[in-house]
C-alpha cells in the first residue's frame, strides 16, 4: 500500500496519479486523481472472488461527476470511450496470470 504512479502525457494521456489504498485478498483499491485534461476523483477497485475453481475479476470505478462531467456524459457513451482499455487491461491481466 502506498505505492504511487504519477503521468504527465500527450493531450490524450493528460496528467495525473494512482496511489494504492487497499490490499486484501479480495480486492485491490486504487485512489484516481486526473489533473489533466480535466480534473476528476476517483475509487477504483479490483475485487477478486473465487469461481469454479477460478478468479473473477471486477474492476470499477467511482466518483462524484462535476455537472460538465454529467453533460459530457449525456453526449459521450463511457463504454465505447473506456471500454477497450478496460478490455485490454483484464486481458494482460489474464495473460499474466496465465504465465504463473
């Protein structure tokens, strides 16, 4: 816990920081703050619940939306805007569990 990743990117990476909040066997908690392009809060989290025998995996991510963020939101499908990233993050995800 405590580990902290800070960026500073392109107009698309923007600048900001990760710190870890929370480590447990059943979840992993990260504390989001976006700088750039906007500023935004967030709470992200890895729960992990056993399954057959495997591990689901859930991420989230939460926190409060500025009214501009609520508009934006009206005209923007979040999914199609993170959905890949999310996609490709659990699938190295996987694939890094896979190699043990």
């Amino acid at each position: 816990m405590g580990a902290i990743y800070r960026w500073k990117g392109n107009s698309k990476a923007g600048e900001g920081r990760m710190e870890i909040t929370e480590v447990t066997p059943a979840r992993v908690g990260i504390d989001l703050r976006f700088l750039k392009p906007w500023k935004a809060h967030n709470a992200i989290a890895f729960d992990l619940a056993e399954r057959g025998g495997a591990t689901e995996v859930t991420w989230s991510m939460s926190g409060e939306s500025s009214f501009g963020m609520r508009v934006f939101g009206v005209f923007v499908n979040m999914d199609k805007l993170v959905g890949r990233d999310f996609e490709k993050g659990l699938g190295r995800l996987a694939a890094v569990v896979a190699r043990g």
